[in-house]
C-alpha cells in the first residue's frame, strides 16, 4: 500500500490526489466530517476509502493504519453502517407517489456507479438496490451485500440526491420483517401465491359454485358494493356484471386480505417511510382494467396506502427484449390503467420493464412521467456486452455453457427464443462477438442463466467463469458505466424522464 501514501498526504491537507497508473481516485467521492476527511481509491488490492483526521468518525471507521498518516478503510459492511450513521445521503430513502422512480437491480454489484451517472440530474429517483429473493439464491448473495454495494456506490459517486432499496418480490413474512430490519426504503410484496390461476379460465357455472362457498356476509359486502354499480373514472366508466364480480373477488380477494395484513402489520409499524408496492402480474392472469378498479378500490376501503401498483398487461414482457403483442390493444388498456392509478393517487409501476423500447413512449406519455418502472437483467446484459468487446475467450466459454443449461432455467423465468436464430458461436469472429447483445435470443439465453453462470464450478470447486468475469469488469470499470449510460439513457429518454 506504499502508493496510497501520497493520497494521504494530500488528503491531509484537504486536496484530492490525481489518478495514476497504481491508484484511482474517485474525486467525487471528497468528503469532510468533523475534522475527519475521506475519499475513494482503488488500486491492487481492491477499493479502499481514505481516511485521515481525528474524532469519532475516524474511531469507528475499522482499517489499516498507512504510515501513521491515515486508514484504508475496507467496503465492508461495518463500515457501510458507519457511513450511513455520518451521511444521510448514502442511506435509502422512499420517495412517495409523485415522482418517478426506477428500480436498477444491480445483480453483479458494480453496476451502481453507472446508473447514478445515467439518472444524474434527470427527472427520475434511481432504486439501485433491487433483488428478488430468487435472483439473491441464483447468485449467492445476500440482501446485506446488495444494501452494501449501492451505499458504497453512492458515496463513490458523491451523489446526494437520493436514492432507494428494494425488498423485490417478497412474499413470505419473514423475509418481509428482515427486509425492514436492515432499512429497505422500498417493498414489493408478490401477491402471485395468493391469486388462483385456474379463475380466468374455469366455466361460468364452476365460477359461480366457488363464489357460493364464500361466507355469506363476504358474498353480501361485495353484492352491495360492486354488483351492476357503475363506477366513472374521469370518463373511463366500470361497471361489474354478475360474473366478472365473482371472478374478480374470487381472484383478488385472498391477496387483498394478506396485502391489508402485511401493510398494516409492517408498513404502518415500521420506524420509518417505506413505499409500498402491491405486484399482481407474476400470474398468467392479465389484469383487465375493471380488476385493476376492483383491487384499488378495496385497497382504499381497507386504507391500506400504496405507492405503486404492478399490473399484468396485456401482450408479453419477456425478459430482455422488446414488447410482444398488439401495440393499440396495449395503448388502450395502458391509458386505462393510468387513469385508475391517478384516480386513486398513486404510481402504475411496469415490471420486467427492461428493454420495451416500442412501448416507452405510450408509458411515458399515459403516466404523465409519475411511475416506478423495475430493470435488472438489462446491465447483466451489458456487463457482457463489455465481456465479448474486452475478453472473447471468457465470452465465448460462457456462451457454450450458458446454451448447455439454458433448459434448467425455464422452471425461474418464462422466456421463448428461438435458439437456432443465434449466429453458430464457431464461424463468428471475435470483433463480432458484442454483436450477439443485439440478437433477441441470445440476449434471453444470457438473461436467464446468469445465475447458472456465476456459480458454476469445476470438480475441484473453483469458479469456472465467476472471477474472471469480474476481474475484467473491475479493469473495465469506466467501460462499464459508459455501457450502462448509453443503454439506460436510452430507456430513460424514450420513457421522457
């Protein structure tokens, strides 16, 4: 660590030293607290913040003592506690219903850095921490470790302008209550294991002998309320025939009763502002406007507060392409769903949102430019864009075992390449080989077995891919971000953000 002595040195007297071949400075990241003043580096053997002063700041920053002149501080958790406990700005914040917000889910922890650029002074709150619990057991990571690599990042940055975290897709209580414990901003609560499938397509005698087995007083609130009553929603009219009233309760009616539970046993008792988004759409049931009515409006009867709502839209969202299906169909129900969302105050949120490049200007003019709109897969993608640019040896072993496993991931992720459509990997050159994040098979094949790629292992139990990856990645670090900021840039413009 000889060469962090003269950061030090300059540190000492309040100026931040240039990069050089041995170490990077993130500028940004100069801060001063209680004669205490810090900054960002990374050389060899990692990134370390630099610190240098006296007082408390100083005491509880755990690190290697350089020289007698200052600490290298490690990315670690403690620390990160330390700097959340200092600088507000570096702790996840919730934003409520009147601005947009875009979850990022950074699966590889290095992709913050380059969505702060790309959000920077635009008119949309970034959600950098966002991973669902299935994508946190398909990395081996842990909800500490992506809270961690977003605070760090935004200090890196020296970004404070706000951000958030995400417990993504919860569904069971347990990691609900964890999730607050570790001071997540942001929850989604997956309503998907309390939404019976099989409702949208049963007879409507089976509909009806359902609905007869609900308690009396049940059948009585719902006949009174909704039954052959019109609703306007600033012009957009809804009204609930016999059996659309019945499928719609007997859809709906179990996630409303445990979304009314979760909502009122954590959110109102949580010891801060957490916003609070109900996901309807991991179903293979599309929520038409008069069930997207129906769940706000008991919601509202129940004074349960929400801040975003995830519909399923008609057409597909797959992962890491553009939208499929009819685009007036969409645009209809889609200004529909917003108008219900702006009636009853609060954001339509799109998931699986990466990629849907035809549909962001509809989304973006529909909303009003107020939504939360969820992206993860999209800055893997790029990540291994950077990958085939910078080491095609590592791309193409990657492509072969990412196609020698592609079937194990059908049981996580609905996807539909066609795999005979990608370019046979043996007569494409190298200088081609980014070419391949263009192509919409290819980029769902590594979509969804990031997972399988991250963890795979040889006999002896080392990475087969893993640390290479992320070696090139740190040394391509800039190259990285630019990436990010292109492709997410052009999200955010199509979306007019």
């Amino acid at each position: 660590m000889e060469h962090l002595i003269s950061v030090l040195e300059l540190l000492k007297e309040g100026k931040v030293a240039e990069s050089d071949s041995n170490v990077k400075v993130y500028e940004k990241s100069f801060t001063e607290k209680e004669n205490v003043k810090l900054v960002m580096v990374n050389e060899q053997d990692g990134k370390w913040i630099l610190a240098v002063g006296d007082g408390e700041l100083y005491k509880e920053l755990n690190g290697k003592d350089i020289k007698g002149l200052g600490k290298a501080c490690p990315l670690s958790h403690e620390n990160r506690l330390v700097l959340n406990n200092y600088f507000t700005y570096t702790v996840p914040q919730a934003f409520g219903t009147k601005v947009a917000t875009m979850g990022l889910g950074d699966r590889l922890g290095l992709a913050s850095p380059g969505h702060i650029q790309t959000l920077r002074n635009r008119k949309v709150k970034p959600i950098l921490a966002q991973q669902s619990i299935r994508e946190l057991t398909l990395t081996n990571r842990t909800m500490i470790d992506i809270l961690d690599a977003a605070s760090f990042a935004v200090f890196q940055e020296g970004y404070k302008d706000g951000y958030g975290a995400d417990g993504d897709h919860i569904k069971e209580e347990k990691d609900i209550a964890y999730a607050l414990s570790l001071g997540i901003s942001f929850l989604t609560l997956d309503c998907s294991d309390h939404i019976p499938n099989q409702i949208e397509s049963a007879s409507d005698s089976d509909v009806r002998a359902d609905y007869e087995k609900l308690p009396q007083e049940t059948k009585d609130y719902f006949n009174e309320i909704y039954l052959n009553q019109s609703f306007d929603v600033d012009g957009l009219a809804i009204k609930y025939d016999e059996i659309a009233l019945m499928k719609n309760v007997l859809l709906y009616g179990g996630a409303l009763n445990y979304t009314e539970h979760v909502y009122k046993s954590y959110i109102t008792e949580a010891d801060k502002a957490i916003d609070f988004e109900i996901s309807i759409d991991e179903t293979e049931t599309i929520t038409s406007p008069d069930a997207h009515f129906f769940v706000a409006n008991e919601l509202k009867r129940r004074q349960v507060s929400v801040t975003s709502l995830a519909p399923r839209f008609c057409g597909e969202f797959q992962k890491g392409i553009d939208y499929i299906g009819d685009m007036k169909q969409f645009e209809k129900e889609l200004s529909e769903h917003a108008s219900i969302a702006e009636y009853f105050g609060y954001k339509l949120s799109i998931h699986s949102g990466s990629d849907k490049f035809s549909v962001f200007p509809i989304i973006g003019e529909y909303t009003k430019g107020v939504l939360h709109i969820k992206t993860a897969g999209t800055n893997w993608l790029e990540a291994v864009r950077v990958i085939a640019n910078t080491n095609p040896d590592l791309y193409r072993k990657m492509h072969i075992h990412a196609e020698e496993h592609f079937e194990e991931t059908l049981k996580y992720y609905h996807v539909t390449p066609d795999l005979k459509s990608i370019a046979p990997l043996e007569i494409t050159q190298d200088a081609d080989l980014p070419n391949y994040m263009d192509n919409d098979a290819a980029r769902q094949l590594f979509h969804v077995t990031y997972g399988i790629l991250l963890t795979a292992t040889d006999e002896q139990g080392n990475f087969l891919f893993k640390d290479e990856f992320f070696k090139t990645l740190n040394e391509k670090e800039e190259t990285y971000s630019q990436a990010l900021v292109k492709h997410i840039g052009k999200h955010v413009d199509l979306l007019g953000l």
